[in-house]
C-alpha cells in the first residue's frame, strides 16, 4: 500500500507541483499588490486598502472593455461555431480534394497571432490594402477600418473569425470523424434527407462536442489581447480596446502596477464566473448530461 | 446527393478557401514588392501589375539594412522546443497518473486536479506577467531563454494534461497489468507499455504544445529585452516602425512556415481519427 501509494505520487506530483509552484506566486503577488499603492513613482508594496477596487467601481473604461470583450467573444465564437460546423460537415465525407482542403482551412489557427494581425493591417490599411481597392472595384466608397470605431471593431472580428475558425473546425472535425455510422444508416433506411439527417442525427451526436468546442473556443477568446495591440492598439479611442489590453495599458505601459493588479483579479474572477454559468447553460441549451 | 446541393457545395468550400488562403497570398505577393509596388495602391500579380524584386526575402537574410529574423527563428525554436519536451513529460506522467490511481485529499477527486490542470488555460498572460517579471528578476533569469522556457511551461503543461489523460483513459488497462504481471514496477510498465502505445496522443499534444509555444507573443515580450528576442516579437518590431511592408511580409512568412507544415501532420493525425479523443 505504501508502496503504491509512493507511486501514485511519483506519476503525478511532478507535474503538479510544477504548475502549483509557477501559478500560485503571481497569484498571491497579485492579490498583494492590488491593495498596495504600488505605481511608477512609488514603486512598493504599502498598503492602500481597497482604494484601487473604489478607483476600479468608477473606471468607466474598464466596465467599457469588459461589455465590448463580451460581445466580441460571444459574437466571434458563435460566428466562428456556425462556419466551422458547416465547413467541417462539407469536408467531411465525399468531397474531390478533401485532405487539401482540410489542411488548407487548418492552416490559420497554426499561424502567429501577432504575426497575421500585422499583415491584416497592410490588408485593411485605408488607401494601399486590397479590401478598400476590393470595395472600389465594385463601385463601394473606402471604409476607414482601423480609424472608424465601428469598422475597426469589425475588422477585429473578421481577423478573429480568420484565425479562430480552424480551430472549431478541427474539434468539430475531430468529432464528426469518431461518430458511430450506425444512427446514420439508420437514417438512410428511413430515407431521411440531408437537412433531416442533420436535424435527427448529427446534431445531437454532436451535442458533446459543440459544447465542449465551444467553451474551449469562448476561454481563449476572453484572454483577447494581443492581435488588439498589433491590429488597432485599442483605437480609434479606446472603441476596441479589451480587458486584457486596458490592463496591459494600465498595469504594464504606465506601470499602475497596484491598480492593474485589482483589475487583473476582477477581470479573472468575472471570467472564470461568467465562464462557469456560460458552460451550465450550454450544457443545458444542448441537452449533455453531466459536466462537458 | 442531387445537383444543386453539389454546387451549393463547392461554392461554399470556394469562398470560404478564398477567404482563409487570402492573407497568405496577399503576404506572399507583397513580398516580392519594393516601394513602388507598395506605394501605388493595392497589386496582386507580380510583373503584370508591378515589377517584383526579392529585396523584402534579402532584408530578412542579412541583406543591408536589412532586420535580423534568423536569431529570433532559433530563440523561439529552442524556447518551443525546451517548453514543449518538458510539458510533455510533466504532463504526461501526471495524466497517466490521474488516469490509472485515484487521488483523494479532502473533497478534492482526480476529475478536480484535471480541471485544476485544465483551467489554468483562462489566465490570461496579462495579469501573469507582471508577478512573473519580478519572478524571473529575483532569480536572474529575466530576458533569458530559461526564463522564458520556465513561464511557457505554465501555458503548455495545461494543454499536455488535458490531450493525455483522455488519451491514457482509452488505453485498456489490461496493458498495464500485464506487464506489472511480467514483473515491471508501475513505472517500468509506464515506460515500456504504455509510452510505446502512446506516440498518437503525444503527438497531437506536442503539436498542441508547439502551436501554442511558438505563437507566445506576450510573454516574450515583457520578459525578455535584448539579449533573447523570439519571432513574433522580431514581427512585431518591424509592424511598428513605419512598415516597409516587403520585409514584413516576408519576414511574416517565414515565421509561420514551420507551423504550415505542421498543419500538414494535423490532418494526417486527424484523418486516422486521433484527434476524436482530445475533444471528449
């Protein structure tokens, strides 16, 4: 027994401790500091009481970017869900080229963030990039899409979409290639079409996986930073500026170290929070019995 | 299958391929610009529509004047490569642990220590990078490929875990036992059993792992200065300065051809159905 129990340990204790020891000091660091009055000019850990979390209750902006990443992640993800699941369904089965295609519609989400936001701002640049001439060609007046708050943010959308969408499509993918074929030819025996087969059997096979594809997709869309930065660096203004670049603003460029550290544990808590409630309810609008 | 739904098929795979592959053209032929073929507003076919000249690939490959890519290539493949090995091992040691023991302390259960594996993923660099500067400082390891190694482990152990254990668990058990019965201790039987059944789970977990671990921008980014600088930040400092775009686009295409490649092995795994696992 104790030698089992040696074992046990020696498998997973490595690991563990590892991630324990690399994430437990920034966190305690963090909750530390966000009562502290630490900033550029008085760089040290007093203590300030809750001023920063006071400070935070009226920092419209913040509040701002939290809506604004909501909206982005929640709009982003069901976009990037509908193409995925419908590209997936396209090459799944008998198709000339699929495994071209696959790796094809692979490719974005295997290329650097940063890197693709950096040509995408060549690709959206108002007078030399090829969507305004593009609009021109078909008779369309230019759209200022890193200067206008609305195009902006939808420019940062469609570069989301372009990187994230392989992604849901590889789970999806993934999930329609381990399906029973069963339910389907029992369908087919039925003489059920396309859309019924779809509707009757696909769907719901493929309830676990949305879900779980989902919610994998909607976590890492809520850390939304870096193509910001390289993209629109939250402007015009702060019109698409997210929690995790308004941090990096406060926190890190004007070194608020403090204040940064009680937005940084708030915006954490009101991710894991809203991202917990988020999985139940999909969970249920799925109908997937236990926890995905 | 009729007709119409043929057409409506591949009308769909058109657009959405035109869509996916269009910053990669778009990148490709901006490559071969120079000023003049950037400066007259949007061309796509070279010699047609503008003369083409390689001074962007020269730029990138120690021409005059030119950036340095090819350091900032090794950094971010040593940094991915360190990262990605030890997570590996880490990762897939604790998962086959969760997946053949159970680990009880409290009101903590195996399913909780995945989940605490599995959610570090939602920490968002930002709010980790300030603590881990002063980390990295304490020890002497700021702008330094240990450093960085060190911190991306946090973002690649979490991954390693979550395709492992899902893998370990549709491994029958009856493998292990068999070799515990030919006299192997448990880690023998690790080792010699279960790893050699394994290589298709490690696989897509280190490719996980690789994707991830060369595509950290922030990280690098706070934490390292001058000595170490990794690709994506070496991008992103020509993106900055006022963009000569045939640089950029080259220096942007090198950067992400070993991921392209990879995409490559993705299907390949993919096809063969192993990646069913890691969705469950």
């Amino acid at each position: 027994m104790d030698g089992l129990r040696r074992h046990k340990s020696m498998f997973l204790l490595p690991g563990l401790l590892t991630l324990v020891l690399i994430i437990i000091f920034p966190l305690l660091f963090t909750i530390r500091v966000s009562f502290s009055g630490w900033n550029v000019s008085n760089p040290q850990m007093d203590f300030v009481g809750g001023a920063n979390y006071v400070k935070m209750l009226h920092d419209s902006r913040f509040w701002a970017s939290i809506l604004r990443l909501g909206l982005l992640a929640g709009g982003t993800v069901l976009i990037q869900y509908v193409i995925g699941f419908g590209v997936a369904l396209l090459v799944w089965r008998d198709l000339r080229g699929r495994r071209f295609w696959r790796v094809l519609f692979l490719i974005p989400m295997m290329t650097t963030p940063v890197v693709m936001a950096a040509i995408w701002q060549t690709i959206f640049h108002e007078s030399l990039g090829p969507v305004n001439d593009l609009l021109g060609r078909l008779g369309l007046s230019p759209v200022h899409w890193l200067t206008g708050s609305g195009p902006a943010l939808a420019a940062l959308m469609t570069v989301e979409v372009w990187q994230w969408t392989p992604f849901m499509f590889l789970l999806l993918l993934a999930g329609l290639l381990s399906l029973p074929k069963e339910p389907f030819m029992a369908a087919a025996i039925d003489g059920a079409g396309v859309w019924r087969t779809f509707r009757k059997v696909t769907f719901p096979l493929m309830a676990p996986v949305s879900v779980s594809a989902i919610i994998i997709r909607l976590i890492e869309a809520s850390k939304l930073s870096d193509s910001v930065y390289v993209l629109t660096s939250g402007g015009p203004g702060s019109s698409t500026e997210s929690p995790g670049y308004y941090l990096y603003i406060r926190g890190l460029k004007e070194q608020q170290t403090g204040y940064g550290g009680a937005l940084s544990l708030t915006y954490l808590v009101l991710m894991i929070v809203t991202l917990t409630v988020v999985a139940a309810l999909l969970a249920k609008a799925f109908k997937v019995k236990g926890n995905a | 299958m009729s007709r119409l739904y043929a057409t409506f098929k591949y009308t769909v795979i058109a657009i959405w391929a035109c869509f996916v592959a269009g910053p990669f053209m778009w990148a490709m032929t901006t490559s071969f610009k120079d000023a003049n073929g950037v400066q007259g507003g949007a061309t796509y076919i070279p010699w047609l529509q503008y003369k083409p000249t390689v001074t962007g690939w020269h730029n990138i490959f120690g021409g005059a004047g030119g950036v340095d890519v090819v350091h900032p290539f090794v950094n971010s493949a040593v940094i991915t490569v360190a990262a990605s090995a030890i997570s590996l091992v880490l990762g897939s040691l604790a998962a086959y642990g969760l997946s053949r023991y159970r680990f009880k302390a409290g009101f903590i259960k195996n399913s909780d220590i995945v989940f605490f594996f599995v959610s570090q993923r939602i920490m968002p660099p930002v709010v980790l990078v300030v603590p881990f500067f002063y980390l990295l400082q304490s020890v002497n390891l700021l702008d330094s490929i240990p450093g960085l190694v060190i911190v991306t482990v946090a973002l690649l152990l979490p991954i390693a875990v979550w395709v492992m254990v899902d893998f370990f668990n549709g491994i029958p058990r009856e493998i292990d036992e068999m070799a515990m019965l030919d006299g192997c201790s448990p880690f023998e039987a690790f080792v010699r059993a279960i790893l050699p059944n394994s290589l298709p789970g490690l696989t897509v977990a280190a490719m996980f792992c690789a994707v991830f671990g060369w595509n950290d921008f922030f990280f690098a980014f706070r934490l390292t200065f001058t000595e170490v600088q990794t690709l994506p930040q070496a991008v992103v400092a020509l993106n900055s300065s006022i963009p000569p775009w045939w640089t950029l686009s080259a220096a942007a295409l090198f950067g992400i051809s070993p991921l392209v490649l990879l995409a490559v092995w993705v299907e390949r795994y993919l096809s063969k159905g192993n990646l069913s696992g890691a969705v469950r």
